[in-house]
C-alpha cells in the first residue's frame, strides 16, 4: 500500500473478526512504533501487550461508560498499552528543555501513528483509547513512576471497511505567514 493511500484511508475500528493476531504481526506493528523519531532519541516509550482475555475485561473496564471502544476492545485479538518514561521527552540534564511539560505526548502521538498505519497496511485494524481511568488502568498493569499509561490501541482485523468523515479544506486551515 502506498503511504498516501494508506493515510487516506486508515479509519478507526471498533468491530473486529475472531482472527488472531499472530506473534510476526504483533513484532512488525512495535518495529513500526520503534522507529519512530523522538526528542533527542530518547524513545520514551514502552509496550505492553495483552492477549490474556480477562485482563483485556479489566482493562476495558477503566474505559468511562460511554467510550464506543469497550465493546471492540473486548473482542479484540489484542491490546496494546502504550506507555511513556514522562521524565525523558522535552527534557535535557534532567531540566525542562520546552515550555510544554508532556513532550513524551507528541513522540507516542507519532509511535501510536506508526502502529497504526502499519496495522492498517497489514489488513488491521485499530483504534486510540483515551477516555478511561488512567490511574486506575496503571495499577492493574503495574505501570510505575515515571512512566505513565497514555492510551490503550485494541489491534484486531476488521469486520468491514468504515467510512471516514469529511475534512476541512486545506483553505480553511492554512495560513500564510501569520496567523
């Protein structure tokens, strides 16, 4: 698929087919998020991958009650939670480099963008999990301090193809020399 196509393309999933995502598959989508640029190459993420059906129930159970994804993720081969050493990105001898404190939000914005796009060339699927308890879904994975739980991906293969939305026009978001 060519990259293009593959942006133009890629939607997120939320029903997904009992296909099991196979162990090649899984290395192939953190290969993608491995290469990944970052600050400084400090590659400030870490995987966890869960495949255990009743942990999946839990961690999907963090989600607030209205986020479409707990049902996708549910039937999903797999999840992958994506965390970040929050103590790496934007920062330089252990001092604050940006006045923004969450630059590890921007380098995991493009690994998890990566994943995606991968999986979406492989015939997967995926979708960004945001709306959910972080703190609680740290506890039941064991993430600890400085890393933090950012999203949850469920990776799986997609019962159909869905539609994107409509998009603003380049005219509407483009802006020559100033603001």
């Amino acid at each position: 698929m060519e990259l293009k196509d593959a942006i133009l393309t890629r939607r997120s999933v939320r029903k997904f087919t009992d296909y099991t995502v196979t162990e090649a598959e899984i290395d192939e989508l953190l290969d993608a998020a491995r290469w990944s640029p970052s600050w400084a190459n400090t590659q400030c993420w870490e995987f966890i991958i869960i495949q255990d059906r009743e942990l999946i129930k839990e961690v999907t159970d963090t989600y607030s009650s209205t986020n479409p994804a707990r049902k996708c993720s549910e039937s999903a081969s797999l999840l992958i939670a994506v965390c970040a050493d929050t103590k790496k990105a934007g920062y330089k001898k252990s001092e604050p480099s940006t006045i923004y404190d969450s630059w590890f939000m921007f380098d995991l914005g493009i690994a998890v963008q990566n994943i995606s796009l991968r999986a979406h060339d492989m015939g997967l699927g995926t979708v960004i999990v945001g709306s959910m308890d972080h703190r609680k879904c740290e506890e039941i994975l064991n993430v600890k301090s400085p890393y933090s739980l950012v999203t949850v991906i469920p990776v799986g293969k997609p019962e159909t193809a869905p539609s994107g939305p409509s998009r603003r026009e380049i005219s509407d978001i483009k802006h020559l020399n100033r603001f």
